[in-house]
C-alpha cells in the first residue's frame, strides 16, 4: 500500500512535456550571460553552441552552491524542434568525455565540451537539465540560440 501511494505521489509531481518554444535565451533569475540556469545555488552557463549537421555541441560550466553533490551527463537532454530527446555522446573528437564528478561549495565544474546527436539541428534546441537533489525537485529547460 505504502508503494503505492508512494509511486502515485511521484508520479503526479512529473511534469508533462511542454514543447520548446522559440524565444531568445532569457537568463534565469540569478545567472547571466544566457543561456543558463540557476536551480537552488547550482547554476550551469552554456556558451560556445555550434551545430554541424547533426552534431551539435556547447560548452557547459557548472558551480555548485547547493546541496545537490555532483554533476553527470544523465543530467542533460538535449531536445530538438521534432520533440526527439537526445543524450550525450562522446564519440566525435571535440566532445569532452566525462562522468559524475563530484563537488560542491561553491565549486566550479568547467568548461566541458558536451556533444549531441539530434535528429534535427532547425530550431529551436532545448537544453534540459535534470540535477539529482534527491528523490524529488528540479529540472529545467535552457532555450538555446
């Protein structure tokens, strides 16, 4: 019973995808230049976005100021004009290859070259990040330009 009422709970916290729009890169509250994103003292800059056919790839810089412990490429989705989710890869030569490295207090993370393969490079392009601050918080979308 407790599972279940567990999994209902979390299941009606998740929010439903809304499709990107398109709009300049507007910074979150707390972080500048865009795009960015700050959630709870953990921010992450974008810059240096470059897309070549299907290959996209930015620069990524975290600073951890929360009380999440760490950052990990399954933390970040990329997300086309078509709704299709894409996950890092490592695979070209420019594309930094990394895994969870912890860190916190004000620490810096950075930069990483982070590489997508997109179904389509039109966009808009989103950049979600999906931090782990636990069993349940944040996540959110950076619009890339």
């Amino acid at each position: 019973m407790v599972v279940l009422v567990a999994a209902a709970a979390y299941g009606s916290l998740q929010v439903p995808f809304q499709a990107p729009s398109v709009s300049t890169p507007v910074p979150a509250l707390g972080c500048t230049p865009a795009p960015c994103a700050n959630l709870q003292g953990y921010t992450l800059w974008v810059t240096n976005l470059d897309v070549q056919g299907s290959l996209v790839t930015m620069q990524i810089t975290f600073r951890n100021s929360s009380d999440s412990t760490h950052a990990a490429p399954e933390d970040l989705v990329l997300i086309d004009s078509q709704r299709q989710t894409s996950r890092p890869v490592f695979d070209a030569p420019t594309c930094t290859r990394w895994s969870r490295h912890e860190f916190n207090h004000g620490a810096t993370y950075g930069p990483l070259v982070a590489c997508f393969r997109t179904g389509t490079s039109a966009p808009p392009l989103v950049l979600r990040w999906s931090p782990d601050f636990g069993l349940v918080c944040c996540q959110t979308d950076i619009k890339l330009s």
